[in-house]
C-alpha cells in the first residue's frame, strides 16, 4: 500500500539524517572543545575582544554538537564572562540553571556538582540574598555529606561559615570556617 512505502520511506530518511548526526557531532565536538579552551583563556586574561568573538563561535559549534557536558562548560564560560562584565543577575541565572542541569545528568553528586552549587551560592551571596544561599549551600551540603574529605565540600563548608557569619551567626560560622580550614590544611 501507499502508506507501508511511505512509512519504509521515512524510515530510510530517518536512518540518513541519524548517519549525518553523528558525523556533524563527530566533526563539532573537537571544534567546540577548543573553542571552550580558547574562551577560557581569554576569560582568565580578561580579553574581552577574543572572549566574546569565540563565545559566539562557540554557541553556533554547540547547536550541531548534542553534548550537554560541553553546554555546561559554555554556559560556566558565560557565567563566568556576564559576572565580570558587570551583570551579576544574568550570572546568577545561568548559575542556577548549570547547577540543576548538572545534577540531572547523574544519579550522584560529585565534586563538579559541589563545584556548580558553590558558584551559584557565591552568586546569591554577592547580591545580598545571603539567607537564600544559605539554604542552598546547607542543602548540598547534606546532599554531598559522601565528599566531606574533598577540598570542593570544604570550600562549601567556609561559604557556609562565612554566611553564618555575615548574618550574625558568627561563633558557627567560624566553627565552619576551622573546620574547613583544617580539613584543607591536612591536604597541604
């Protein structure tokens, strides 16, 4: 019948344009890979005139690369780039959007978790929301308790002291800050 052929039809269609995907993401994902290194770089020298030219190659590079892993590290790249341009509210955003997405890629928390949720406290304490970061913060915390001998946790741990501390907790915040300080010490 005419819809068998054209439903056999699609199907090879489909199988095509799968072929093709994965050549392109084969072919992009070296590309964006360096492209993220590139914007890191100038990111870390503050060259704004390489940073954003490569940002954008970047965004292009990653439409035809479907790695969430490399949308994540451009998005920390972005992140990264708004919050010292001067907009700490779009920072803030893609903070919190790193930070769930990265947690919904693994059924874990990890060091690059803590890593994503301590940005996004840093975010929220830097624009006066100190008792929101504190949630945040105490709630990875519980959530990583596993990776309380890693040096990620223990920076968690001080911005958690140091929150206590900015709202008046002051003898538990500087219980949080030794503690954490220890536990880095012990690491050299």
């Amino acid at each position: 019948t005419a819809s068998t052929a054209t439903v056999h039809k699609l199907e090879d269609v489909l199988k095509v344009f799968a072929q093709i995907q994965v050549r392109i993401h084969a072919h992009s994902h070296p590309i964006a890979r360096r492209l993220l290194k590139d914007v890191d770089n100038a990111a870390k020298k503050r060259d704004n005139a390489t940073v954003v030219p490569a940002l954008k190659a970047a965004a292009q590079v990653l439409r035809l690369c479907d790695d969430e892993t490399l949308t994540l590290e451009y998005d920390r790249q972005r992140a990264f780039y708004e919050y010292h341009r001067g907009h700490p509210d779009e920072a803030l955003e893609l903070t919190r959007s790193i930070m769930l997405r990265s947690l919904a890629l693994s059924s874990t928390v990890n060091e690059y978790h803590l890593a994503d949720a301590g940005n996004y406290v840093s975010s929220l304490f830097r624009l006066n929301r100190a008792r929101e970061a504190r949630k945040i913060c105490r709630s990875t915390l519980v959530l990583a308790d596993e990776l309380a001998h890693t040096p990620t946790y223990n920076w968690l741990l001080w911005l958690d002291g140091l929150i206590d501390f900015a709202l008046g907790d002051i003898w538990p915040g500087l219980s949080k800050a030794q503690q954490a300080y220890a536990h880095l010490g012990e690491r050299g």
